[in-house]
C-alpha cells in the first residue's frame, strides 16, 4: 500500500514544489500576453488596414467625390503621379502586426484632411490610430504634390506668342462683344485663416490683418480666364499692401518692367497701379463694369479653392512653416481638378447625356459680390509702398480701352 506521504511516486512535498512551479508558469505566461496585447492607456485596437478596393465597391460614385473633391477616375490619375513617392521603402519592415497602408490610403488620407475632415474619424474609418501616421501620410502626399513637375504652375509664358494669344482670345471670349482685348490674366490678393503663429516667427504681429480681425497669410495669385492659377506666392504678411507685396516678386518685377509685348496687359483690382502691363479700374463706369466682369474670375478662384477643401473653412493650424505647403497643394489641386473636370465633361458629353456636370461657384451676397468667406483683399486705396517707383502711373493704354468702350456703345446693365 502506498505511503500517504507518496503521491504518483513521488514524495508530498516534491509533488507540491512542481505543481507550485507549473501554476507560476502558467501566471507569467498569461502576464505576457496580457501585456503584450495592450499599452498603456489600455488594451491595443484590432489594426487591421481597411482593404482599398472594398472600400470602393461599396461607396457611390457620389459619396466617393463627396469624400475626396473628386472622381475616382481623377484620383487614380492623380495616385498614379505620386505613387513612386508615397508608397513604403521598405514594405516588409512596415507590414508587422500593423499591416502595411498602401499608397491609395495614404492618399485618400491626406485629401480627406485637406477637404476638412476630422482625424478622429479618419482614425475610426481607417483603422489608423496614431495621430503622428495621419500627418506623415498628408504631409507625403503634399510634398509629393508640389514636387511633381506635371502639377508646377505654368506662369505667363512671356516668350511665347502663341500661348500668350490663347490667353488673351479666352478673355476676350468673355468679354461682350470683345470690347476688350488683351488680357492675359488677372490678378488678385486674398488672406487665408490661421492660428496665431506664435514662437514660429519673430513678430506674430505682422500677421495679424486688423481690418479682418484675424491672423492669416497673404497670398497672391494670377490666373487665366479659365480660372486655372498661372503664379502663386505666398512670401508676404497681411501687413504688406498688395501692390507692394506684389512688385516685390519675380513675376511683379518682370510686370513692371514691361516684359510682356505690347498691347498685351494683366487686370488688377484698384489696391494695383495702372501701367501699361496693368490695366486697373478708372473713371468710366462702363469700362469699370467690364473689367471686373474679366477680372472676377480670380476672385472666383479664390472662392472654388476654399470652397473645395475645407480646411480652409477654419484656421489653419499645422506648423507654421508647413502652412504655406498646404495652400501650394491645394492651389495645384485647383489646377489638377480643373484639368480632370474638361476631360471628364468631354467623356460625360460624348458617353452619356443625363451625367451632372460640377461647376463649383463661389459665395456671393445678396448684391451679387463674393462674402467675407473669400477674404478678398480688395482695397480702394493704394497704401503706402517702400520705393517710389512702386507708384510709377501710366494710364494711357486704359485710356484707350475707356475709348473703346464708349465707341462701341457697351453700357453697364442698369441696377434696381
């Protein structure tokens, strides 16, 4: 009979010591794996990446250009110039326990940030918890975007006769009974939102634009009749007076200078100064009528641009120095979308008769003039300039098209 000190043979307090030893295993292993599936705020999310080509089988035509301004067919475009650089170096480091997030996510990503979205959602939607991985994926995809030599702006081609005249024939295309001819583009200033740039800069208080009430960023833009930017610059404070801020870039500099042939000018609001390169508003309230008619265009510019992507409908708040990137980006996008929608619209015509056509239009007020949401920089005076040659007035080729206009009997459309 066996010992009651013996259990299967082996002495009691053997057994004991071996069951004791087991059941600590068994305790640290489940410690382990507790620990290794949760952080330090709590159990870790499942971070399984939203598979790409699911998400499109079950999203509408219209809820996919709702999410991102544009088609799908515009987007593989637009993924197909930038892929080489957004997509992972090396993708079998970044698979892990993570999983990879593969260039159409990164760019659906960044263009939902640009259209207004939240990053909480965007963390829900896409699986993508860290809020450093979103901004690494737009600031990617805008870098991407401002690199690529397909979506440079093209500028005034001053050299070029031909290009120049097609300009000039879209203007005057839009101009009743092409009473004015010559206009190749026209220009503008606008303030976008953002947060006070604090320690970024030496004085935030440059930023700061009183007549508004907020802190923004200058921008100057040049476009064609067919609204798409030709020049853009973003190296000036609201404090600086457009005209001013204006001579003081290349492209001012070449205006004044008279580099484009004669006969051939850009349209400016009245915050410009009249040259033979500038045509400005005067004392004829017919001819006024038509050039702003030509020259709104860039004012509706500016209303599509903060129309389309909405994190223009708040201030921008990112770092400061990345803050100029975004406005590049979107205004290229501008351009890009531009590009898609005539091409679109020649395929809608030629394949389908009932397909909406999108003609995004700007905020305009009771009168019929852009709202404050454009924050036009339209000034009736001309400021105070840094070189008296920034003032140099030559009104001679707008008094030839003042004469034009009364020659050809045009009128202003009479107001109630």
């Amino acid at each position: 009979m066996q010992d009651d000190d013996d259990i299967a043979g082996l002495p009691r307090g053997v057994f004991c010591a071996m069951m004791r030893r087991r059941r600590l295993v068994v305790v640290r292993a489940a410690l382990r794996a507790r620990r290794q599936a949760s952080g330090p705020r709590g159990p870790k999310r499942q971070r399984d990446r939203v598979d790409w080509q699911d998400y499109v089988d079950r999203t509408s035509p219209k809820e996919f250009r709702a999410a991102f301004r544009m088609t799908l067919e515009s987007f593989n475009v637009l993924l197909d110039v930038i892929r080489p650089h957004i997509s992972a170096k090396e993708p079998a480091k970044a698979s892990g326990n993570s999983g990879v997030i593969v260039p159409e996510v990164r760019l659906a990503v960044a263009l939902r940030v640009l259209a207004g979205g939240s990053l909480h959602d965007l963390k829900m939607a896409w699986h993508i918890y860290s809020r450093n991985e979103i901004y690494h994926s737009l600031w990617l995809v805008v870098d991407a975007i401002n690199a690529a030599p397909e979506f440079a702006f093209s500028g005034v081609p001053f050299d070029d006769v031909d290009a120049l005249n097609e300009l000039e024939q879209e203007f005057a295309a839009l101009c009743p009974a092409q009473v004015i001819r010559g206009a190749v583009f026209a220009l503008d200033g606008c303030v976008f939102w953002q947060k006070n740039p604090g320690r970024a800069v030496h004085n935030p208080s440059r930023y700061h634009c009183e007549r508004k009430k907020m802190y923004g960023l200058l921008v100057m833009a040049a476009c064609s009749a067919k609204r798409k930017i030709l020049w853009f610059d973003c190296s000036h404070t609201p404090t600086t007076h457009d005209h001013t801020a204006f001579c003081h870039t290349d492209f001012g500099a070449q205006i004044r200078d008279g580099r484009l042939p004669d006969g051939l000018f850009g349209l400016g609001d009245s915050a410009f100064v009249c040259g033979k390169s500038l045509i400005t508003p005067g004392g004829n309230d017919d001819f006024n009528f038509l050039q702003s008619s030509l020259r709104i265009n860039i004012e509706c510019v500016f209303g599509e641009v903060v129309r389309r992507w909405g994190i223009l409908w708040r201030p921008l708040e990112v770092e400061f120095k990345k803050r100029s990137l975004v406005l590049a980006a979107v205004f290229r996008l501008h351009n890009f979308c531009l590009d898609q929608r005539e091409q679109l619209e020649e395929y809608a015509e030629r394949w389908s008769d009932t397909r909406k056509k999108y003609s995004p239009k700007p905020f305009l007020d009771s009168d019929g003039l852009p709202a404050s949401q454009l924050l036009s920089t339209w000034s009736h005076t001309l400021g105070k300039c840094e070189e008296g040659a920034l003032k140099t007035r030559d009104t001679s080729l707008r008094d030839q098209l003042e004469d034009r206009v009364r020659a050809a009997g045009v009128r202003r459309p009479a107001t109630r």
